[in-house]
C-alpha cells in the first residue's frame, strides 16, 4: 500500500473519530451506515468498471482484461 493511501486511511480514521467523540451519531441508526457503506462500494465499483470499459474501447481491445503474451 502506497503512502498515499496510508495516510488518506489515517486522516478519515481520525475525522470519523473526532465526529465519534464529538457528538457520538446521534439520530442515525446502523442501518444508515450500513446502507451508505454498501451504496458507496457499488458505486466506486461500477465507476472503476465504466472507467476500464471506456478505456478498452478507446485502444481497440477484443478482450475485457488483455492477457499478455509472451514470445
């Protein structure tokens, strides 16, 4: 894991702690959170896809994932 995403892990570890401490969710029940973390994984899975769609229609690829051969 590359620094980046070390320390973008560390800094929404330490908002949501500080949110934690400040006024502790008050009014949300779990399901929100568990709604919003599944709604967020779909979404930034199905824009990675679209994003790898885009580029292998641009380059021409026959193939979802290229497989690289070797002479």
């Amino acid at each position: 894991m590359g620094w980046a995403k070390r320390n973008i892990l560390f800094l929404v570890g330490v908002i949501i702690s500080l949110l934690l401490l400040g006024n502790r969710f008050t009014g949300l029940s779990r399901s929100v959170f568990i709604l919003d973390c599944f709604f967020t994984f779909v979404l930034i899975t199905a824009h990675r896809v679209s994003i790898r769609y885009l580029y292998q229609k641009i380059n021409n690829d026959q193939s979802f994932l290229p497989l690289e051969t070797r002479s």
